[in-house]
C-alpha cells in the first residue's frame, strides 16, 4: 500500500522529468521547457514531497544541496522543506516518555510545554523543567521507524530499476544519496548515539567562548527521548543586519559559523552533518548555539588532508592544484579527463572572485557554467555531500547580510589563522608538516595581498565620497567613513565620485575616477 501511495504521489513528477529528454519518455526529441514551467513544477514536487512525510522530507533536504544532480529552481525548492511536519500529538507524546522512563510526564517533570518549541522531521522538542533546572526533551515521532523502512524499501528498488532502463550520471548519484541516508537516518533516530555526539562535540569545543553546545542529561538518556540543557537563541538566518563586526552582528555571526564548521572539518574530524539554519542559534550573548547531532559523521585524516590541500590551492586562485584537489576528494568520475574540466575551473575562479554581487554570479554561472556541468559524470561522495550543505548554508548567510559575499575570499584569513592547530590535527605520529609550508605560505602571501588591495579600494573609495560632502574635506569624516565603509559604500562611492560635484576642480574630478578604476 506504501508503495502504492508514493508511486501515485511522485509518479507524474518522475515521468514529467523523463520527458524532458524524450518527448514520449522513449522515443522523441526532448520537451521545451521555461523557466517558468521549472518553477510550477519544483513548487508542485515540494509539495507531493511534504504529503509523504517524514523520511522523504529528510531525503528532500539532502537532495536540496546536490546542484550537481538538480537545477537551481528545484535545489531552492527543496532548500524550504525543513520543518514542515505537522506535530505530533500530546497522548502520543506522553505514551514515549511514559514508555521511555516508566513514569508519568507529570511525576518525571516539575513542567512540561505540551506545545512542541520545534516539530521537525523525525522528532519534536518541548520545553521543561526537571530538578530546578530548565531542559529540552527530544521525542523520536511515534511510529517513524516503521514508516522509514517501508519507504527505503520502496525508494531504493524504484530509482535502481530506473537506472537499469535510463542508465545516466544523475540517477546513479541520486542511488548514492538515497542508499547513504537510509544508513545515516537509523542513526538519527537513535537518541542514545545522538546523546554520545553531543558529548564529544561538546568537549571539542570546551574552552571556546563564541560556542556553546547543550549539555546532555545522562540519566535521561534513552533511544527515543533524549533530555539536554535548554538554550534559548535566535535562529542565525534571523539576526537583524546591523553595522559592525561585534559577536552578536551579522558578519561575526557568518564568521563564527564558518569557524565553526572549519573546526570540525579540519581539525576535530566529527562534523556535524545537518547544518540547516534551525539548528544554529545566536543566543543574546553572541555565541553560536549549535544543536542536533543526530547526524554526525567522522572525517578521516586522509580525507581532511586533501580537502586542506584543495582549500588551499583555491585560496591561491592554482587551478591545476585545485583540479588535483578536487580528483582526490572524488568529486570528479573517474573517467572525466583534467583537461575536460580545466576550462571550466578557470572560468569558475573567475566567476568566483569577480566584484558583482552573489545573484550576478549565480546568473553567470547558471548562464556559463552550469549548463555545461549537466553534461559531464560529476559526483559527490557522501561525505562531501555534507561538506556541500555546510557550504550552501554559510553562502546563503553571507549573502543576506551582504549582497557582495564571496564565500573564498571570506573563509581565507580564518583558515590562515586555524593553519597551525589544522596541521597539528593532520600530522602523522613522527610527522611535522602534512601539508607542505609553501603551499600556506602562498596561500598567506596570496591573502595578504588581497587584502592590501581591498584595504586601497576602500580608503579611495572613502576619500572619493568625502570629496563629495557639501562643506568640503574633513579628516575626521574620512576616518569614520573608511571603519564603516563594505561592497555597497564602495559602488556607492564609485557613483559620487564619477559625478560632478559644485566647486570641484577639473583635477579633482578626473583624478578620483582613475585612482578607483587603478589606472
């Protein structure tokens, strides 16, 4: 009967997508399809997706990263299904925690919120109060382990049958995905594994004031009801954008984060793998809040090392070594040849470091680049398909504080600064330097050099827009305007400077232009 529902509820949207490519999903040249038409049809699979329930909503979330295997209309889609379940009932919620510890919720808790703080996909959270002190309790969904393994055992047959009579790249790494959550998901829903990550998490990060991680309740720890500190926060895609670089401001929150996630990637080797914005928080002090180590994967040391080597060479703009970099990590199929995708990178650096805004360069490579990608065997092993959520995240941060965000250019001084304790964590016993000096000392130089032109930008740009204030040049003005001045002051001054300004001198007016356009 489960298979039945989920054929007649993805069916249409399967073959819709076969069509594509053959008009009578056999025989027949591929369907025309706008833009338009790509947006009613991600908007009507978010929703045959939410109807399913639990797991295909989790399954949803890890396909949302993969641009390798969807458009971008389906990838932003997709990107909204996080918490769109319906909670579960109070009865149903007393009956876990009564079965869980064999007492009532009223004798175990001095308070209990009977309304869930979150209902997610596979559990829910509610406030309490137990032994003076304020807690989380987590509820595995009644019910939800049963319907997970009739849908895996659907899902799986289904996409491999079709593969067998389609054979292509995207179906093969949609297996892939599909085949790593439903080993990842059983751990997910196993509280008391979920309880021994936050514990390790938790002393990773011991000592670190911008990070704080819940505190488990051992004696409450069971499979499926998990009891944890409360810690209250604002989500980290809400924080109001206001100016500065303080803890609790928008660009310190983007760069705590990425922090964050380098630590775990690169030097713990435990990284959290479901980084979705719910389960960041900013609390009213400044620190990140991070929760929910159901799914937590470990990094061999292998691994981190070529990813290092693969940051690295990207923050030196090396393309050849990046191209290695990316081989070794396997994200290119074997068979694809460096020079297939040597142009392409070239151009992705291109895009990448050019001075437009986040949507400017994703028309570019939308327009440029993606088209092109579709074509080739590209893949993602499963631990970069969490690596790539992480990233997705942190650009989608960047961006809604500043429109300029370039996600290398941002995560280059912190990965220069952690370069000491991400070396101590690669190096072999015996071993003193895993990755070679000159690679970091490239990557350095490389900054350091960014950074001195970005710094003469912003001073030409500054003294541009001063010398345009009615009232003439003030030091002091031309001082506070350079310590506030991102990406938008910068066109902004641009704009002024190019414009004519009463009193200005010929001199004044040509040579301000030419200074910013670095002639």
């Amino acid at each position: 009967m489960r298979a039945f529902v989920i054929l007649w509820r993805l069916g249409p949207i399967v073959a819709s997508f076969m069509r594509d490519y053959r008009r009578w999903i056999l025989i027949g040249g591929p369907v025309a399809r706008s833009a338009e038409f790509h947006e009613r049809r991600a908007a009507r699979l978010v929703t045959r997706i939410a109807g399913l329930g639990p797991s295909f909503i989790k399954m949803a979330q890890l396909f949302a990263t993969r641009a390798d295997l969807l458009p971008e209309q389906y990838v932003a889609a997709l990107s909204t299904l996080t918490d769109q379940v319906p909670p579960v009932s109070r009865a149903a919620v007393h009956e876990q925690i009564q079965k869980a510890y064999g007492r009532t919720v009223g004798t175990l808790f001095e308070r209990f919120d009977e309304a869930p703080i979150a209902a997610a996909s596979l559990g829910q959270v509610h406030f309490a109060r137990w032994n003076g002190q304020d807690v989380a309790v987590k509820v595995l969904r009644p019910g939800v382990e049963a319907l997970v393994r009739k849908d895996m055992a659907v899902a799986g047959p289904v996409l491999r049958w079709l593969y067998r009579r389609f054979p292509n790249a995207h179906l093969r790494n949609a297996i892939n995905v599909v085949e790593e959550f439903s080993q990842r998901v059983w751990e997910e829903m196993d509280f008391e594994h979920e309880a021994a990550n936050a514990v390790e998490v938790r002393a990773n990060f011991r000592g670190n004031p911008r990070i704080a991680i819940p505190r488990i309740v051992p004696e409450l720890v069971r499979r499926r009801v998990l009891v944890m500190e409360y810690m209250e926060g604002i989500r980290v895609d809400r924080i109001a954008p206001i100016a500065g670089d303080a803890p609790g401001n928008p660009r310190g929150v983007v760069s705590s984060v990425m922090e964050l996630y380098l630590q775990m990637m690169m030097v713990d080797g435990l990284f959290h793998a479901d980084p979705h914005p719910g389960n960041i928080l900013v609390a009213a002090d400044g620190r990140i809040v991070l929760l929910d180590f159901g799914m937590v994967v470990r990094v061999p040391r292998e691994l981190r090392r070529n990813l290092v080597r693969t940051v690295f060479a990207a923050i030196r703009k090396d393309v050849p070594a990046t191209v290695a970099g990316f081989r070794s990590l396997g994200v290119i199929a074997p068979e694809t040849t460096d020079g297939e995708i040597m142009g392409l990178a070239e151009r992705l650096f291109e895009i990448a470091y050019t001075d437009r805004t986040m949507r400017e360069r994703i028309e570019l490579l939308a327009n440029e680049v993606v088209a092109t990608m579709y074509d080739w065997p590209v893949q993602l092993p499963s631990e970069m398909v969490y690596f790539a959520r992480t990233a997705a995240l942190i650009e989608g941060l960047g961006v809604k504080y500043d429109p300029y965000f370039n996600p290398i250019g941002f995560a280059s001084p912190i990965a220069i600064r952690m370069r000491s304790r991400i070396m101590q964590s690669l190096a072999e016993p015996g071993e003193a330097h895993p990755v070679d000096w000159p690679t970091m000392v490239g990557a350095a130089a490389g900054h350091v050099a960014g950074m001195i032109v970005h710094a003469g930008r912003q001073f030409l740009s500054a003294l541009a827009a001063e010398l345009n204030e009615p009232g003439g040049f003030s030091m002091s003005r031309l001082v506070g305007t350079i310590a506030g001045t991102s990406g938008t002051d910068r066109g902004r001054a641009v704009e002024m400077a190019t414009s004519r300004r009463p009193g200005a001198g010929e001199d004044e007016r040509r040579a301000v232009p030419m200074l910013l356009a670095g002639d």
